[in-house]
C-alpha cells in the first residue's frame, strides 16, 4: 500500500482520494475525501494506517495507528471504504500482534530489524500457509450463519472450526473439498453461489452475533486461593484488578492467563511498560500449559502495545483482542481476556478527544469513558452461538489509577460495569503478602450463581465455609484498630484467639507462592481443605477456650505452625488428614 500511495502522490490526486489538511499528532483533517465513519484510510505519501473519527462537513477527522511526524499538508488520503477490520481464521494462536492485527514477527522479517518502518503492511493470518482441511458436512446438506462446516488442526492444543460467516445467508451445500487449502481457498460452495473459507473478516467495533446471552453458573477456576476461595469470577464474567504500580496486577493476570481453566487465553497488552510484554513474549512460549504438557502459546494470541507505541493503535488494541476473543466463543470455546491496561486504553482516548477539541468530561477524560468501558466489558458473557454450541468470553481488565486513588474516573466507572473486583494493596506488597489482594475493599456478585457448582464438585458447605473466613477477617480487621491503641494482650482472650486463626487464615490461605511448584496453582479441593482444617483448629481452640483452658496453652500447641505449611506439601491430602487428627489430639488433652 504504502507504494501505491507514492505512486499517487506523484500524480495529481485521483478520484475518491483525498489530501490532508493538517496534522495534530496522531490526529489528521483531510478534505475531499468520500468517507463514512470508521472507515480505514491510508494516510500521506508513506500510507499511514487510519481510521474516520469524524466527518463535519468537507472535512474528515482521522484517526492514525503509526506515528505522523514528517507527514505535511497537501499528501495524499486514500479511502479503503472498510470499517476497521480484523482476520479471522486458522492461524492466530501462538501468534503476537500490534493494536491492529499486524504480525509483529513477520514484520521484523520484512524489515531485518525489531524497529519496524512506518506504512508497513502484512496480513493479520498467514494468506500462503496451506492447513489441513477436514470437512464435516457433505453435499446435499443445509447449513446456516454460524454453522460449523469442518475442523482444522491449528495447534497441537486446540481443533479450529471453520465456520459459515455470520453475515452468509446459508442454504444446501453444493460440493465439499478435504485436503489442504489456504485460508482463502473456498472449501464448501453452497447452491446459492456462496463460497465459504477458512478466513473471515469481522469490524472489530461490531459485536459478532449469538443466540442468547445466558446467566453463568460455572467459576472460571483460576488456581488462586484468595479469588476461588472468596472471590470467584464466572466463566463469562467480567473482572477489574485495580491496583498502584508495583502491587501486582501484571502477575496477577500473568497467572490467570497461566492457570485459569480457559480453553484459549487472548492477552492484550495495552499500553503497559515495553519489559512487562517482552517477559511475555519471552515467557508464555516456555511455559507448560498445566491441561496438556504443551506449550502455553498453543492456545495463546498475544496483542502487544506497549506504551512507546503510537497511542491511536492503543485505542483500537482492546477491540481487536475482544474480536478474536469472540470468535473463538464462537467455535463453542471458554475464552479468557486479559487487557493490561485499560487505564492507558482510556488515556489515549483522552488524548484523541482533546486533539479533536471535544468537552472534557471528569479530569480531562471524554464525556463518552463510561459507555466505551461499557460496551467493552458488555462483550462478555456466556453466550449460547448461532451454531448451538455455548461458548464464553471471561474480560478481565487491569486498572492503574494514578497514586492508587479507586475514587478516580477509570476506576468508578469500571467498577459500575464489572461485577468482580480483585483490589491490589500497595501495603500488602510491601509487607511481601502475595497475591496483594485487599480482602476487605474486594468483592464478587458471582457467589450466589457459584455456589451450586461448587457445592456439587468440591463440597456441600463450599459457602459455609467461605462466609465464616470472610466472618473472621472482618473481625481481625476491627480489632486491629483497637490493637493499635491499646496492645494486643488488652483484647479479652477469645478475641485474642480471633486474631490468631485470622493470622493462619492470612498466611496459610490468603497468601500463595508463586516460585514454588506446588503452590503456584491451587485446585478448589486443596484450596477446601486449608480452609476446613483452619476452622478445625478454630472449633477446637474456642472449645477449649470456653473449657477454661488458657490462651497461652492453645497458641502453643506444636500441630497450630503445620497450618501454614499444607499449600507446599506434594501429598497435602494425607498432610491435611493427619493435621486434622493431630489439632484434634493436642487441644483436647489440655482439658
């Protein structure tokens, strides 16, 4: 493109091109132009990647995805007359992306350099690779949108289903090819004339379309205590980490996208630090996918835009990942999100609307941060698809408020739409208490959906038990005010007491460590039985308590310290059996 668009500059202006006007960052003004909103345009001599934001008059207000320095008035503006689109089909996982769908890989190739050149194009899937392609309907049968017409082994991990497009009238199917295509080679031609592919395009700013979008009743298990435990996120839910630099939220969402029971993990990178994604990049390959022994890639499309990229591509990065992320639910897939930052995503639409001379609505943010977050996180769900299968789409975004402050406009308004929010404590990193999730400002409106899921295959007292640990720490979390008055030994010995299974509850439950093997994932039915043996240890001290026996005796026992130690032991069902039986003995000799 970008020579084709020398070629035009060269010459007088064609018909249906237009020329800039001016130019405000990675904001352009063209005039004659023959556009529609979000339209794509290649911009300048060079063929700058665009998109229409606004269209008054002869003028049109575009949108750049790469930088403009050196771009003049009078250039050349070439309307595609296509809205921002992405390429769907075999090809996407273990792949890496910039904010619009180009392959950072093959780009470095063309370039022999990690600098990539401005006006730079390649296609979003692999258009020459041939795939093998195994049909599963046959001639004579009717299919319809969404319908599945044949299956392609994309990775070792994951079958991709080719599917009728959604926008395809469908009808009875004339002939059926098997063997290998490439992804633009039609392998199911319909009577009508329709030809069906393995490669779609889809507007990423277009919800593709379900049946039905269905109330979640199963937990997105993701292997942490703390957010299995006390605050679970539906497959199809959607979750904000909040959290001050440094208190964790990249880890966080680096174990999700590790650990969580996805079938496909989409990991946006938006506008974060260039280090945190290329210890991604780096990571996720070597990583073994804990469900198969493969690697972590297999089922893994990264989107990588870091903050020293252009901020246009920021804006646009998080409705290419939920695109792919939907087409994949499509296939009848549980897909989870991960979008790491949407506090840079709502900075660069600050910055876009200010150029653009809009009304600032609440520090300096656009009037419209609250619907675009909204309909973002909207996007979400558990859905029953055109072709019958259910699939789900999990959001899960990364908030980093300026000095921490959760009063701030991003932060409000996420918490508005989401319905789980995991709150990252810069105390709590400080004091090395990882994950550094605030148990007290944190909650989730998922419980009572859960709550038969877990009662079916972990335990029946599932929510029991959680609500006596939330009972506790509550507790714990009063009566450290007056502790810091008057000494903990001032506190009647039942409260006393009370803080001391609140600090087992903290480091022995709470608390998970991430460098040791068999702590870095916890399986609901480990994550129950620390939990249970905690409150065994509990019973039987106020028990004991309430039979006179002294606080000092009960502390002291030598089973209360193994409290702290079930989550590293290899055998921990046996541990947990035997530490049960031993709290049991120990207490009860004491009266």
């Amino acid at each position: 493109m970008s020579e084709h668009m020398s070629q035009a500059s060269e010459t007088e202006t064609t018909e249906g091109t237009g020329r800039i006007k001016s130019v405000s960052g990675p904001v352009v003004k063209a005039v004659d132009l023959d556009a529609r909103m979000n339209d794509v345009v290649y911009v300048g001599d060079e063929g700058l990647m665009g998109e229409v934001i606004e269209i008054e008059g002869d003028v049109t207000t575009i949108q750049v995805y790469e930088e403009t320095s050196g771009v003049a008035p009078g250039e050349p503006v070439e309307n595609t007359g296509e809205p921002l689109s992405v390429d769907l089909g075999p090809g996407m996982l273990d792949a890496i992306y910039d904010g619009v769908q180009r392959p950072l890989d093959v780009l470095e190739e063309k370039m022999d350099s990690a600098f990539l050149d401005r006006g730079v194009d390649a296609p979003g899937i692999d258009l020459e690779k041939e795939w093998e392609f195994t049909p599963e309907v046959e001639a004579g049968d009717t299919v319809e949108a969404g319908d599945i017409v044949g299956v392609v082994p994309e990775t070792v991990t994951i079958d991709h289903k080719v599917m009728v497009p959604p926008e395809y009238e469908g009808g009875v199917v004339e002939s059926v090819e098997e063997g290998k295509f490439t992804v633009d080679d039609p392998v199911v031609t319909l009577e009508n004339g329709e030809e069906i592919a393995m490669r779609q395009e889809w507007p990423v700013r277009e919800q593709r379309p379900t049946v039905e979008k269905r109330t979640p009743r199963t937990p997105l298990v993701s292997g942490q205590r703390i957010l299995d435990g006390l605050f679970p996120i539906a497959k199809g839910g959607t979750a904000a980490i909040p959290g001050p630099f440094g208190s964790g939220k990249t880890v966080t969402q680096h174990s999700l996208a590790k650990f969580a029971d996805a079938d496909i993990v989409v990991y946006v990178g938006c506008g974060e630090r260039g280090n945190e994604m290329t210890e991604v990049i780096e990571d996720f390959p070597e990583l073994e996918d804990p469900k198969t022994g493969n690697s972590l890639m297999a089922r893994t499309s990264l989107i990588a835009n870091t903050s020293n990229m252009p901020v246009a591509a920021r804006e646009s990065c998080v409705y290419t990942g939920i695109t792919i992320a939907e087409y994949y639910r499509d296939m009848g897939y549980d897909v989870a999100l991960m979008a790491d930052s949407t506090s840079r995503w709502a900075e660069a639409m600050r910055e876009i609307s200010s150029r653009l001379e809009e009304m600032p609505g609440e520090e300096g943010y656009p009037a419209y941060l609250a619907a675009r977050l909204a309909e973002f996180y909207e996007r979400a769900g558990y859905f029953e698809n055109l072709n019958g299968t259910e699939g789900s789409v999990s959001a899960i975004g990364a908030v980093s408020p300026p000095g921490g402050d959760f009063s701030e406009p991003v932060t409000q308004n996420t918490l508005r739409i989401v319905k789980t929010f995991w709150a990252l404590d810069a105390d709590l990193a400080e004091r090395r208490h990882f994950p550094a999730i605030n148990w007290n400002e944190s909650y989730s409106l998922y419980q009572d959906q859960l709550d038969p899921w877990f009662e079916e295959n972990v335990a029946e007292d599932w929510p029991d038990k959680r609500q006596w640990a939330v009972d506790v720490l509550d507790e714990e979390g009063e009566l450290q005010e007056i502790v810091q008055l008057v000494g903990k030994d001032a506190l009647p010995e039942d409260q006393q007491l009370t803080l001391e299974v609140a600090r087992y509850l903290r480091e022995g439950y709470l608390q998970q460590n991430a460098f040791i093997d068999v702590d870095m994932y916890c399986p609901p039915e480990k994550t129950y039985a620390i939990l249970s043996t905690i409150q065994t240890y509990n019973d039987e001290a106020f028990d004991a308590l309430d039979a006179g026996v002294p606080i000092e005796d009960i502390t002291s026992i030598d089973a209360a310290p193994k409290l702290n130690r079930i989550a590293t032991q290899e055998d921990w069902e046996t541990f947990v059996d035997e530490l049960k039986s031993d709290i049991t003995e120990q207490i009860r000799s004491l009266y």
